[in-house]
C-alpha cells in the first residue's frame, strides 16, 4: 500500500471512530434529566395558562373550528397537510376538563420523574396535540417544547433527579446484586441530537435575519424595542446611541451563525453559552417573551457536562446542609 493510500485509511478509521466516540459513548444522563426537570416545569407553566380560557381555544365551539384548522394546515395547492388533536374528538365541555386534567397530570409525572419514559412519550404527544388545536396560537416555544419532549422519549431521561431514581436507589440498597451503572448511550444520543437540533435552529435564525434589510442597515434592534407591542421595559432611551444599537444587532447576527461552529470548542463554548444566556434573557426581561427566552435557555443546557452539572447538585447540596453559625 502506498503512503496516499495508508493516509486515506487512516484518515478514514480516524473518522469512524470520531463518529462512533460522538454518539455512542455511554455518559450520565445528569443533562438530560435536568433537561427533563426544566421542561416539565415549562410545559406544566405553557399548558396551565391554557386553563384561563380553555374552552375558547380547544372546546368544540372555540374560536377555530374544524374547516378553518384544515385550512391553516393545508398546502398552497389546496391538499390538506396531514394534522392530528384528540381535542377533534372532544363533543363537551367536561370531557374537555377532564381531557385538561389528565394533561397536567402527565407534565407534573415528567417533571418530578415518576414513569419518566412513559411520561415523556405522552409528553410529546399531548404537546403536539395542542399545538395542532390551538394553531392560531402557534409560537415558537411551542415548537421547543415539542423539540426537547420529542428527544427526552429517547434516553434515560429520569435516571437522576427523580422519583424513578429514588425508588432505583432504594431497590439497590436492598439488593446489591442489581445494581447498574447510570452511564447510558441512549442519554448521549437524546443529548447529541439535542444539541444538533440547537445549531439548526441557530444557523436559520440569523440566516433568516440576513435577508431583512434592518438586520444589514443595524436598525433591527431599535424596531424591536421601539416598538410598543412587545415592550415591558421602556429601552427607547437608547435612541441617542445608534452606534450600540447598530452593534448589537449585528453581535446577534454573528452569534447565530457562529454558534453551530464555536460552541463546538471547549473554549469558546462557555463565551457563547454566556453570550446566549445574555440574549435570551435580555428578550425575556425587555420584549416580553419570558417563556421563549426560557425554553431557549433549556435547550442550551445540552451543552454543559454532565459531570458539572452534578459537582453544582452536590455543592448545592454540602452547602444547604452545612449548620449556620451564629444564628440562634
């Protein structure tokens, strides 16, 4: 074999490793079951709300009827996409309660991690059956919730920080011969696609922002303050300084079209990480989408070890059980 032809096989088993090392290597699932907490509380938060005015956006005489969610989901050609809700189903206002109730229930299951798989599977289906009704209502947090509900139903999701884990560790107090390591591919591979998912998401954000003209002229983030609609904190005083304001936009821009490539590397990864949680909490605190930001930021959880995460639980823990001294 010549020297091209040995480089190319190497080249070529270094890769199939690298592929191999990245999806299916067994890690902690201490990610995804934070993953899994922090989604459980967003979609118990999204869905209770629902229950303000449930009848007018899922009841059988809400505000869309079948015809008009037929044409919200039809193509352009006329032939209806294929769409589901078993709120289509629902003929009264109990059942539509009950059918409520029963999803709540599942949300509080996911998030304190009592049948975490069967829950999460449920999780996704009902999240997308709201989705499907409430199709007016369509937003974005909708579509992360479904993201992070459609990856948890793949791994191991409430093997830490659980009442699955509780009643696991208590089984294996009694019976030490069944004991299993947490470490799970399954949980890598939920987290590998989570965290791909993320850098889509990224990339098409600011390649969509490119095609605006506000977003090249630096004047995108002024609109997005100035206007009224989406203010809770009043940023109109930043008019005197259109430099930063012009800075900020494009800073946006590059930060999501770089992420999929920078949060890759150990060393850019916590910049861009606190990049993202500056930007997401910033159009949370001042644009009035709290709950979007939030999402966002859970999703971006996929990229912190799993091995951190459980040095914050464990710190958090020493220091809550530590005595106070000098308080009596």
């Amino acid at each position: 074999m010549n020297a091209v032809g040995k480089a190319t096989k190497n080249w070529t088993v270094d890769v199939i490793s690298a592929w191999d090392q990245f999806w299916f290597t067994a890690v902690d699932p201490a990610t995804l079951a934070t993953i899994r907490l922090c989604t459980g509380l967003m979609l118990l938060y999204t869905h209770v709300v629902w229950s303000l005015d449930l009848s007018s956006f899922f009841g059988p005489q809400g505000w869309i009827n079948t015809d008009l969610l037929q044409q919200t989901w039809g193509s352009q050609g006329g032939s209806n996409h294929y769409f589901w809700s078993h709120f289509l189903a629902i003929d009264s206002v109990f059942l539509l309660w009950i059918a409520h109730g029963f999803a709540l229930l599942i949300f509080i299951l996911l998030t304190i991690g009592l049948f975490s798989r069967v829950a999460a599977v449920l999780a996704f289906l009902l999240t997308v059956s709201y989705m499907h009704r409430a199709s007016g209502a369509l937003f974005g947090l909708d579509q992360i919730n479904v993201m992070l509900t459609l990856y948890l139903m793949i791994g191991p999701c409430g093997a830490r920080f659980s009442v699955d884990a509780w009643w696991r560790a208590t089984r294996q107090e009694r019976d030490q011969a069944s004991f299993k390591p947490l470490e799970s591919i399954s949980a890598n591979i939920a987290i590998r696609l989570i965290q791909i998912h993320m850098c889509v998401i990224y990339f098409f954000a600011g390649a969509r922002k490119m095609l605006g003209a506000s977003w090249w002229d630096g004047s995108a983030m002024w609109l997005s303050i100035a206007n009224s609609e989406y203010q809770t904190v009043d940023l109109t005083w930043m008019a005197g300084s259109p430099m930063v304001l012009a800075l900020l936009t494009h800073v946006i821009v590059l930060f999501e079209l770089s992420y999929c490539v920078l949060i890759w590397n150990r060393l850019t990864r916590p910049i861009v990480l606190l990049t993202a949680i500056l930007m997401h909490l910033g159009i949370a605190t001042c644009l009035g989408m709290a709950t979007f930001g939030l999402a966002m930021l859970i999703g971006n959880i996929a990229f912190i070890a799993p091995h951190l995460i459980l040095a914050i639980v464990r710190q958090s823990s020493a220091g809550a059980l530590q005595p106070t001294r000098g308080v009596r």
